[in-house]
C-alpha cells in the first residue's frame, strides 16, 4: 500500500482529495499508532472518513511522538469526531489525563467544529480555519485546568482524584512553574503564548493556603 511504502524513512504523507474511505478498517490509525516510521506530516483533507476514523486516529494519536501536522479537515465529520480528536491533543477530564494527551500534533480544525479551546482563527490565502495553536505543551495544559479550577475554588477539591500524595508538598513549587510555559520562547511560536485566560500563580497559591484545612486532611487520608 501507499500508506505503508517507504516505510520508517517515510515524513511527509499528502493524500488530500483521494475520496479515501476505510470502510471500517484501520489501515490509517494502524499507519499512526507505529509511531516508529517516523512520518511528521500527514494530509488527509478532502476525504471520506467518518467519526468512527476520527475516534480510530484520536486513539492512535495517544502514542505517537512524531507527528507534528495532522490535516484533517472535509471530511465527514460530526462534532463527535472532532471532540474525539481535540480530546487526544488535549484531555482536561484530569490533570493526569491531561499530562498523558498528545503534546506534539497540530491539528486543524473547521471554525464549523465544536472545538472552542485553545482554538484560533486563521486567514491563509483568503480561507479561514480553526486550528490548534503548535506545541501547546504539557505546562500550558496542566497550568489552564488548575485556572480554571481556580474559578470556582475547587482545585483542593481534586486534590484525591488526580493529584499523586508524594507531588502535594511541591504543588506551590509545581504551579510556579507550569505558569511559566510561554517564558523564552526560542522561535516563533515553538511556546505557546500567554493567552490571558490563566489566572496568576498567587491566586492559586492564595486558593490552596486558604483551604489548608483541606489540603492538610486530603493529604493525611492519602498518607494513612
């Protein structure tokens, strides 16, 4: 097969408009989830796969380190599909899910997709699209979910659900340091920006001393 040809020497993959239909196979998420070929590339626009190959890729997309551009978009989609594959690149379920998403792939996605997060519009060659911003590391994605929680007070509430006993004595130093994700970038926009929806360190910190009532009770039951 094409997919296949070349095999790990394989980088760039352009199969846009192919009325590509898998007909329930999973040749294409198969072809990812080997991350070993090494392919950084892959452009599947303009095809006929439905929400069953975008759950199959989004899967696939959870072990694979090397794909750095996914473009996906025309194809028979819901919003299903495209939930399914912003989940990979970003799970806020939990703070372990969200340490454990993809951290390397750009996808682009539709302004049409029900995908608001973290999620621009761009206008390239007089056609707008939503896309993941690039490189939206794992700091960026751990830090948004502790502001978001920060909203509502509830980040000690978490604090049994996804946070290891043995990190609870560093968690101030921790969320110092994630809040710094968009420090010294080294080109542009290899480090995502700071886009002004995290909250500030303190307000954090501030939260957790607040309740240290709570955080002092978590961290013995999870100690006993």
């Amino acid at each position: 097969m094409v997919i296949t040809a070349g095999k790990n020497k394989l980088q760039t993959l352009n199969m846009r408009d192919n009325s590509i239909s898998t007909g329930g196979d999973t040749f294409i998420s198969d072809f990812i989830r080997r991350d070993h070929f090494k392919l950084v590339s892959l452009n599947l626009t303009g095809n006929q796969l439905n929400d069953d190959d975008a759950t199959n890729i989004a899967e696939a997309l959870k072990g694979n380190k090397h794909l750095n551009t996914l473009n996906i978009r025309r194809n028979n989609f819901t919003s299903t599909g495209w939930e399914a594959l912003s989940t990979a690149v970003f799970d806020k379920t939990s703070l372990n899910a969200a340490f454990h998403s993809n951290h390397t792939c750009t996808i682009d996605f539709p302004v049409s997709a029900d995908v608001t997060d973290y999620v621009f519009v761009a206008n390239i060659n007089g056609f707008k699209y939503g896309c993941f911003r690039p490189f939206l590391w794992r700091h960026k994605k751990i830090y948004s979910i502790l502001s978001d929680r920060n909203t509502w007070r509830s980040n000690v509430d978490h604090f049994d659900d996804d946070m290891p006993v043995e990190l609870l004595p560093d968690m101030l130093t921790a969320i110092q340091k994630y809040s710094t994700y968009y420090v010294h970038p080294t080109s542009h926009n290899e480090l995502p920006e700071n886009d002004g929806w995290d909250v500030e360190p303190l307000l954090i910190m501030f939260e957790i001393l607040q309740r240290w009532d709570k955080s002092l009770a978590v961290f013995e039951a999870l100690s006993s």
